[in-house]
C-alpha cells in the first residue's frame, strides 16, 4: 500500500497518485478519489490533465454531477483546458445521471465557449434525451450528425430507438429504417441495440430483422456483437 511504501522512506509523485485515482475511476469509488486527492495536495503533488481525467471519469462512471463540477472548477483553476475527450466524459456522466437539462447546457458551452467540435461519442448524450422521452431532441441531433459528417454510433441508435419504442404513436417503420441504415453503416450489433429494437419494432419484427438465432445468443450471451 502507499503507506507502506511511505513508512519505507518512498515519495508518491504525480505518477504514483493518478495511478490510485485511475484505480478509483475503475471503481467509480467517488470518496476514495477525493481522499487521494486531498493527500495529493497535501503533499504538494502538481495536479496535471491524468489526474484530472481519472477524477472525472470516477464522476462519469458514478454519475455524480455535484463532484463533476466542483473538479471542473478545480482544473480550471489549475489552468488545464479541457479537450474534446474530457467533455465527452463530462457529457457522459450527465447522460448516465439522465440530466438532461445539463447534457444540454454543456453540449452547448463546450461548442460556444470551447471551440470544441463534437465528434460521434459526444452525441451519444441522446442517452439523456431518450431518459427524458425527447424523441424530437434526439431527431434534430442526428440531422446535425449528418450535415457535420458525424458517423452514427451504437451508443446513439440505441437511444434512438428506445425513444422510438417508448413513443406515441408507436412508429415500428421509422425503427425498422433507423436500424437497418445503421446496420449498413457498420454499426455494432449488440445487446442493448437488439433490446432496443425488440421494443420499438416488436419481437417477431426484430427476429426477422436480426435473425431469431443472432437474436437469442446476443440476449443470452450480452458481450456477444455482430456486425
């Protein structure tokens, strides 16, 4: 442990401590992280982008939002800019957290504030517009994918289609035609996008459009992908 390694005369530098808070991040253990965090800085460990990064990404795998932005303002101040990477991390935490409201507002910040350009995981925030039964939203995102030519992502037609499952009227046909471009384009076929599916087409319709063998040993073996 590091304090053993410190009874023993070591001295943790920057490595050291974002190794621990890369091993927090892998948890998403949000009070362990600001512990190390604290110690780094009692220890006057130069704070720099990997600490940053894994302390971000224990808030995007927890989906604290709170943390999330007291350590935006904390990078900030330690003048490290944020990059397309970081923002689709921050992104995802809002997304898992199914805020909305917050997706919007950063999306937003980063392209006005930023400069940053949003590339094909920074759309996959329609996770918090299919939460919040935006199928309107998530519509005008994938215009705005296509005149930048952003390719579409599992993670995106996932969410695509459960808002299309959860929608009144029902629209199976504006499914079926979202799932087989998707499907031409290369997107991954996998669980969550065959559940999906399954929901806004129907199951016999998403046996016909899969297959029932490819179907089944997706739902019973979930990292299972075709192309």
């Amino acid at each position: 442990t590091m304090e053993k390694m410190e009874a023993a005369g070591f001295v943790p530098d920057a490595y050291s401590y974002n190794s621990i808070l890369g091993a927090c991040a892998r948890a998403a253990d949000v009070a362990s992280a600001r512990r190390w965090l604290a110690r780094m800085e009692a220890a006057n460990v130069q704070l720099d982008i990997f600490t940053f990064s894994a302390l971000l990404s224990t808030c995007a795998k927890a989906g604290s939002i709170s943390d999330l932005f007291e350590w935006i303002g904390l990078m900030t101040r330690h003048g490290i800019e944020a990059d397309i990477i970081t923002c689709n991390t921050i992104l995802n935490a809002c997304a898992t957290a199914a805020d909305h409201a917050c997706c919007e507002r950063l999306f937003e910040k980063f392209q006005t504030t930023l400069g940053l350009l949003p590339n094909s995981i920074t759309y996959a925030m329609a996770k918090a517009c299919a939460a919040a039964g935006n199928l309107t939203r998530i519509e005008e995102l994938e215009k705005e994918m296509q005149e930048r030519n952003v390719p579409l992502s599992d993670h995106f037609v996932c969410s695509h289609l459960t808002a299309l499952g959860a929608a009144r009227p029902w629209r199976p046909e504006v499914a079926e035609e979202l799932f087989c471009r998707a499907r031409e384009a290369g997107i991954e076929v996998n669980r969550p996008v065959v559940l999906a599916l399954s929901r806004a087409v129907g199951w016999s319709r998403c046996d016909k459009l899969v297959g029932p063998q490819l179907r089944r040993k997706l739902l019973l073996t979930p990292r299972a992908t075709a192309k």
